[in-house]
C-alpha cells in the first residue's frame, strides 16, 4: 500500500476514475468514513485502509449484509391514544367541536358550572407538549443510531432524506408520523428513487405537511405538486405553472387516516391532464412517473447528493455524468454511491477536507472519535443542534436546510467551541430541557398555582410570580372568572400532563478519559500528544505555527514535555489541549 497522506493531484478533479489499490491510505480511508459515515476511531480507520479500497467502499454501500439486530428499536412512552385521532388543526376547531357535539379528544363536555371545555383544551395542549418531546426523544434514538450502527451509510443517507423530503414537527404535530418517515427513509436508504419517491408521496408526514387534506377534485392544493418539481425532482426552471395545475389535480384525495394512506375516490380528479407534455387520465404515481422520465431529474437528484457527500461545486459535465449514471442504474442510489466514493474525484484536492460539517454531523462524530458508545445527555443532544442551526425533525422550511457555508459564522464558531467545551467540561447548572418548560408563562402560571392563586389570576399576563402581587387563599376561588376554557392554564397543565407519561432522557455525561487514551496509545511527550490528537480529530494536518503553539500550551499547563510525570494528574489540561483543537476551523472539515 502507498503511503498516501492528504488528496490526490489537482488532475483527479472531475474524474470519476476508480482509485486503486496503490492510492489507498489511512488518511483516504478516515476521509472516506468522514463522507460515507460521521467519522471514525483511529481502529476503525486502520480496518479500512487494510481492505482495497473497492473493497473499503463495498463494506459500507453493500450494508445489508451486515446484522445491526442489536439496535434497540424506538422505545414509545405510549403517549397517543385513539381519541386523539383526527386530530383538530387547532385549539379553536377542538371546543368549537366540543361545544357542536359535546365532546372532542375523546373528552366529554362538562355539563354545567364554570370551564366547561377545560378539559378539552388541557387535551390538545397536551398533546402538543407530549408529540414534541417525543419526537426529542426519536431524535436521541437516531442520533445513537448515527453513533453506534454498523451500517453508518444507512443513517447518512437517513439524514439527507431527512433534508430533502423535508417536513417538521411543528406542522405534523405527531412524533409517531415523523418515526414512520424516518423509517421509510432508513429502509430506502441507498435503494431504487423511485420507490421512496412514491413512499414520501404516500407518507402521512408529508401529506400533513403539505396539507394534502385540502388538495381535493375542483379545488386543487399546489403545495405538494410545486414541492415535488421544485425540491425534490426537477429543480427551478423545468416546468411551468400549468405543469403544477395539473399535477396537482392528480394528487387530489390522496390523504391519510391516522397512520395509513388513502385515496378518497370522490375527492380525486380523474380527468384528463397535461403534464410536462404528456396527456392522460394520470394519478400521483402517473405523475411520478412522467417526472423520472426528464433527463434533468436523474442529473437534479445525483447532483445534490454529490453535494452532500463530496462538495457543492461541480461542473456542467460532471452534473451530466452523474446523471447518466443514475438513470442508466433506474434510479438505484447504490451504483450512484459508489461510483462517487470511488472515484478520483472524491479524493481530489477540490473534495478534500473542504466540506463544513453540519451541526448532527459535527456532534456525533465528536462523540465517535472520543470512543464513546452512547450519546450523552448533558449537554442536551437537540438543544446543541439546534442552537448550532439544525435540529432533527425541525428544518426552517419545506426546503431543508442550506448546507455548506451557512453553517458557519463567527457567532457559530464560537457556539461550536462552545459545544466542545460543554462536552469535555460539562456544565453543573444543567437543567433537563425534557422536563423544565422552555416557555416562560408556563413556568410563571406553575408558581403560581403552587402558591395557591385560582386560574384566573394565576394566568393574568405579567412577569409577577403572585400575579397581583399578593397570595390568593384557596377562598378566593368564589371569585374565579366566568368562562368556557383558560388557554394559559391548558397550557401549563398540558406540560404537566405530558411530562407524566413522556418517559425522560437519561442524563449521563460523557464517559471521557483522555488520560486513557494517551496511555493506550503510548504517547510520551507532549508532541506526540499533540501530533495524535490532531490526527485523530482533524481532517487537516496541524499548521506548524498552531503546532508547535498547542505542544507550548501543554507543556506549560503540566509544567513538563513527559507524559509519564504528569500521568497522574493531566486530564484537565488534555482536555483543555483538545478543546483548543475542536475550536479551530479545521477542525469543522470532513
């Protein structure tokens, strides 16, 4: 095997050559698991860079053979039941359900006295609360899924589905469906195109997300028609408004019923349509069809996953020979895959360590070089995606989220530092998201409540703890307002509600012992330390400057050069050496 260190000559730009045996190092291997994977130990490394590297690239496209049984399946809380469904669109069309027909949420209407429809209203909020953090903890279960599964490429291309078959919580509003949506993309993962096409097109998620209850015969919905050009087959400029007219009308009816589509027959349009120059009596499927027929399809869709896995620019006629390659494959992503890990390209200087990681990406591949085998739960997995700009199952728009340079600014580099530090040092005023409301009022109408005030003061607006100022006696209750329902208490009482059946995530901190590691690597200096840290976090090697300014840095916090006199006692000062190392830009590449 060569010793290959860093990319290959500019010459491998474009070229969708094979690299071969002679072209394969540990450093190609960790750069191949940086892409194809979130990262890698130094021992998972050294198992690639001993295969070939069609070989190392088979091992991780050609998955399936490899048992991932131990993975624990999602484990519910058992938070939904029957009543809930269908669910009303919002807290106004569930007591105006409940006062038309004396029940909604499978709540009765209390027949007379004050808040009538309190009960109702608690349900839906409660429902709100428990769906959302639910779904928090679906993304801790994929998130250790990213970590731990043998078949990291099916969790990859996982979350590029996940972005470009975006949808959100927020809208769906039911954790159950966004699981069903994640499952549909884990299965299809590197599969055929066209059979997740038609699943996302079927799948309950996607139908509530783009309103598809509204999408009926006379009055089509646009939504779902424009989206599936425009986002996830086509791209902007290959069709016309008439095209999404009548695309729309051959998705009408279709819909879903709790967890199952359906077609309601007397909602669809079967009529004769024109899309994209052809005629015909076409459903959804139809659609579909006549849409992986354009030849920008093929090049639309390889085009974004080289994107993802590779760079974001790339020429014309790149552009056309990954398409080629998808379309002479029927759409099959796994050819398309490995022809793009493979390639000379992949490992050209353009490609090489030159790809921001986005902030999933970033945190569990920090947890997958530090050897850990759980995702911690301080600090909160989805509070640090998300305050780094991406938070599972929650992309800002319908069109995912931007990639590349949007990740990074100077207040988000700083963020990312910060992360490192909140991992290696972790933060003892840390308070569970999972079971402390991150909504104020919430909070304030709690305290209250507790002190003894009735509803009507405890949920006045205002930042005051007592609401007027003074304890309210429990007497005081005679004088509680007259009303149907109180938002504010549903509220509060629908966390509460919620944080009683929604099972908690568990808090442990990360098992780090840097110490360990330098010793099992036999490191005697601070050099050496230096010199494997940054090879073993970062795509790039040191600066000499940067260098030889960490070797500096550690020398004076252990007051020596010698591992073996400070072995005693130099944890605190390793861990302070790699945070400087994961705050570095560098360290943000894969």
């Amino acid at each position: 095997m060569a010793n290959s260190v860093g990319p290959g000559p500019a010459q491998w730009i474009d070229d969708l050559s094979p690299v071969g045996p002679a072209d394969w190092s540990d450093d190609r291997a960790a750069h191949l698991l940086e892409r194809a994977a979130f990262g890698a130990t130094s021992e998972e490394v050294e198992r690639l860079a001993r295969m070939t590297p069609q070989a190392a690239v088979t091992s991780l496209v050609a998955y399936q053979t490899i048992d991932n049984r131990h993975l624990k399946p999602f484990e519910h809380s058992g938070v939904h039941d029957r009543s809930l469904e269908p669910f009303p669109a919002s807290r106004p069309a569930a007591t105006d359900l409940a006062k038309a027909t004396g029940e909604a949420l499978g709540v009765r209407v209390k027949p007379d006295g004050n808040r009538r429809l309190q009960a109702v209203t608690n349900k839906f909020f409660y429902w709100l609360r428990a769906s959302r953090l639910e779904t928090n903890r679906v993304a801790y279960w994929w998130a250790e899924r990213m970590l731990t599964s043998p078949r990291p490429l099916e969790e990859k291309m996982a979350l590029f589905w996940h972005g470009h078959f975006a949808t959100s919580e927020e809208k769906v509003r039911d954790y159950r469906k966004m699981l069903r949506q994640l499952e549909l993309f884990q299965k299809h993962a590197t599969g055929n195109f066209r059979d997740l096409l038609i699943g996302a097109a079927r799948d309950p998620a996607m139908l509530a997300f783009l309103d598809a209850g509204v999408n009926v015969k006379g009055a089509p919905n646009e939504n779902f028609a424009r989206e599936i050009m425009e986002l996830f087959t086509m791209g902007v400029g290959h069709y016309s408004e008439a095209d999404i007219r009548e695309a729309a009308r051959a998705f009408t009816g279709w819909n879903f019923a709790d967890l199952a589509f359906v077609v309601n027959r007397a909602q669809h349009d079967d009529g004769d349509k024109t899309v994209l120059g052809r005629r015909g009596r076409f459903d959804g499927v139809g659609v579909i069809d006549i849409i992986l027929a354009q030849p920008v399809t093929a090049e639309f869709v390889a085009s974004k996953l080289y994107r993802f896995f590779v760079r974001e620019a790339l020429s014309p006629a790149l552009r056309s020979r990954l398409g080629a390659v998808l379309r002479d494959n029927r759409y099959a992503i796994a050819p398309l895959l490995r022809t793009i890990f493979l390639s000379r390209d992949f490992y050209s200087p353009a490609s090489y360590a030159t790809r921001i990681k986005s902030p999933v990406e970033l945190a569990v591949s920090t947890y997958k070089k530090l050897g850990l085998t759980e995702i911690p739960g301080v600090p909160d997995f989805n509070e640090v995606t998300s305050s780094l700009g991406q938070q599972l199952f929650r992309p800002p728009t319908v069109a995912g989220w931007a990639q590349g340079r949007s990740w990074i600014t100077p207040g988000l580099l700083i963020e990312r530092g910060n992360f490192a530090r909140s991992v290696l040092f972790p933060d003892i005023n840390f308070i569970p998201p999972d079971r402390y409301p991150p909504d104020e009022t919430i909070r304030i109408v709690s305290e209250r409540i507790a002190q003894g005030l009735d509803v009507t003061s405890a949920t006045k607006p205002g930042t005051s703890k007592t609401g007027s100022g003074e304890m309210t006696a429990m007497s005081n209750m005679l004088a509680d307002r007259d009303e149907d329902f109180n938002t504010r208490y549903a509220s509060y009482r629908g966390w509460q509600m919620a944080i009683e059946k929604v099972k908690p995530i568990p808090r442990r901190t990360a098992p780090i012992d840097l110490t360990a590691m330098v010793s099992a690597n036999r490191l005697r200096t601070t050099a050496e330390v230096v010199d494997y840290f940054g090879r073993r976090f970062l795509r790039l090697p040191l600066e000499p400057d940067l260098r030889a300014r960490l070797v500096g840095f550690l020398d004076a916090e252990l007051g020596t050069s010698q591992v073996s006199v400070a072995a005693t006692y130099m944890e605190d000062s390793l861990r302070m050496l790699l945070h400087l190392i994961m705050s570095t830009p560098e360290y943000q590449l894969g």
